[in-house]
C-alpha cells in the first residue's frame, strides 16, 4: 500500500493545475456528459502527483462528486480537506442515489468480483449515465516483451486478473449495461528501470514508424450504458 503522503500529496479542493492532464484523464472527459453528477470509485489512489490525481480532474468536470473507496485513513483525509467521501467497497457500496456518470479508473483489476461491481455501479446510474472504466491491456507490446523477459507480468501486486476485449464482453453479457465505446491508450511512462528505459526507446522508434496503436497501446478504456 503506497503512504498516504504519496497517494494524496496536496488534496485541497480547488488546488489544481490543468496544463498536466493525461490521455486517461483526456478520455474519461470526453466521454462525460456537460456537468454531471459524478461517483468516482477508488477516489483515494491513482496518480502519484497532485496536478494529475484523477479526482480532482473529475471535479473539474462535475456539477457534483462523491468519492469512495476502501482505503480508510485516506478518506478520513479526503473528507477533513472538505472532499465528499466516504468508505464504500466497489462491490457492494449503497449511496441511495443514482448519478449521471460512475468513474473507475484502473479499479476493476484489482477487484475479486468484478462482475458484483458492475451490478452494484448499474442500480446507481441514471437511466442515461454512463459507467466509464480504464483497466491495463495484457496484449500490449510493452506486455509482451515484459513477459518474454520475465515469463510473467506484474503491473501491481493487488491485480487479481487481466483483461481483453472478448474477456470484458464476456463479462458485461452478464450484467444490466453494455459496453457502447471501447478505446486503447497509453500515457507517457516513468523510465524506473533500465528495461523501462530500453522499451520507451522502442516505443518511441515504433511510433515514429507509424506502428499501429493497437500494439502499442497499454491500457484499455470502456464506456457503458444501460
């Protein structure tokens, strides 16, 4: 579990600065409709900066914005800077509300039910609203090549499961809402390592290539509806 300090560096409301957003942030925008009521679930964690913590990026867009999450003292600290927050599990989380947009980004991997969450998140959604979700993307190259080095790829030790496009489908089949837009992305990496640093620079000479997204893309982004 990443400190406090790390997760939330400074999280007054307001405090912000918008020339940092990322293609995750850029995407979840597009997709949410003028002024919404927002649910962002796993509201603590996400970005390691302030200028880029997700939640705040949502506010940006919100008319209104509850967060949740599982994480305890990190929404004691939400909520003593003046944050809507309160602790709820994504599986089974009980607002008595509906709202026009739920966020969860990069959470569904980290879930042992996600098929649970999806339900829950379809009895809080406006008729119209819109679930919008990112999730890491296991066929990616970076992936690839993680695996044919390591025959294993780890991305964080609390992931449960991966997804592909078939996979996901498969498991919205089973559930209220259906998937209406389906994109890849990828942001700029943080070379931490001398493998990460070898891949950013085939990542770069592929793009000049004009090597195709799909291989190069890392992370899956969906959009659902009722």
């Amino acid at each position: 579990m990443d400190s406090l300090e790390n997760i939330l560096p400074d999280i007054s409301p307001g405090q912000t600065d918008r020339g940092k957003q990322d293609a995750k942030v850029a995407l979840f925008g597009e997709h949410t409709p003028p002024s919404p009521s927002v649910l962002h679930v796993g509201c603590v964690g996400g970005q390691q900066t302030d200028a880029r913590w997700m939640h705040r990026r949502l506010d940006e867009l919100a008319s209104s914005l509850v967060g949740i999450d599982v994480h305890e003292p990190g929404i004691k600290r939400m909520r003593d800077a003046g944050w809507d927050a309160e602790v709820g599990d994504a599986h089974s989380f009980e607002l008595d509300r509906e709202f026009d947009v739920i966020a969860a980004p990069n959470v569904i991997e980290h879930l042992h039910s996600p098929g649970q969450f999806l339900q829950t998140a379809a009895t809080h959604l406006h008729d119209e609203g819109v679930v919008l979700l990112s999730t890491p993307r296991i066929w990616s190259l970076h992936h690839v090549l993680t695996w044919l080095k390591d025959t294993e790829v780890v991305v964080s030790s609390d992931h449960t499961m991966w997804f592909d496009d078939p996979t996901f489908q498969r498991l919205v089949d089973h559930t209220p809402l259906s998937v209406t837009n389906k994109e890849t992305f990828r942001w700029q990496r943080t070379a931490a390592s001398t493998v990460d640093r070898a891949y950013l620079l085939v990542e770069r000479a592929l793009s000049k290539a004009r090597v195709p997204d799909k291989y190069l893309d890392y992370q899956h982004f969906y959009c659902l509806k009722l």
